[in-house]
C-alpha cells in the first residue's frame, strides 16, 4: 500500500510511459539514471504519451527500494525509477529515508 502527504504537487505530460509511484525527471519520463535530477514520484502510470500525471514534489511517500535502506539514510533515485541509498556526495539527492527497508520493498521517504 502507498501512502502519501504532499506539500507541493506538480504535474507533467508524459513523454514516454511509465508506472505509478516511479521517480521522474525533467524530461517529463521516468528517471533512466541512478542520482538523475527528479522532478517528483508519479502519482498514476502514463499509459500513453501526452497523458497529463500528477507528480508528487514536496513531503513523506512510500516507493520501492533498490538494494537495503537504512531508516535515516539520505536517498538518490535510481536508474529503475525508484530509490537507492545515496553515495557520500551526491549530485541530486532526493530525500531522506522515513523508515529503513530491505531490497524490493517499500520505504518511506521525506522527498525533497
């Protein structure tokens, strides 16, 4: 189950398709690039190119880990469109963990 609270919500149209909860970038598709710059997580899938989504920007949200994530760590997007655990400095971190998960599962994260 996903939960969310979003501070700040944006949208985009969809120049590709891709699923819901999925990191996506300026480029208006999902992220193809781990520690890519994220315009917010996508609220509903684009199931077709052009589709107007709701892009969550600000506050807590539950997506899927790639590899474990400890409860605080800071996070980076990675090149599946979900999140991973930022390396010592990274160029686009995207938020910090709310609760700790192991590979595949969901984590909460304070995005932004």
């Amino acid at each position: 189950m996903n939960s969310f609270k979003s501070v700040l919500a944006l949208s985009c149209t969809a120049t590709a398709i891709f699923g819901a909860f999925k990191l996506i970038g300026f480029d208006d598709q999902q992220i193809a690039a781990d520690d890519a710059p994220v315009k917010g997580v996508s609220l509903n899938p684009a199931t077709e190119i052009g589709l107007d989504v709701a892009l969550h920007a600000i506050g807590p949200i539950t997506v899927t880990a790639v590899g474990a994530i400890a409860k605080g760590a800071q996070v980076i997007g990675s090149a599946s469109g979900d999140v991973k655990t930022a390396p010592a400095d990274p160029s686009n971190p995207v938020g910090h963990a709310l609760t700790a998960a192991a590979d595949g599962e969901l984590v909460q994260v304070l995005f932004r």
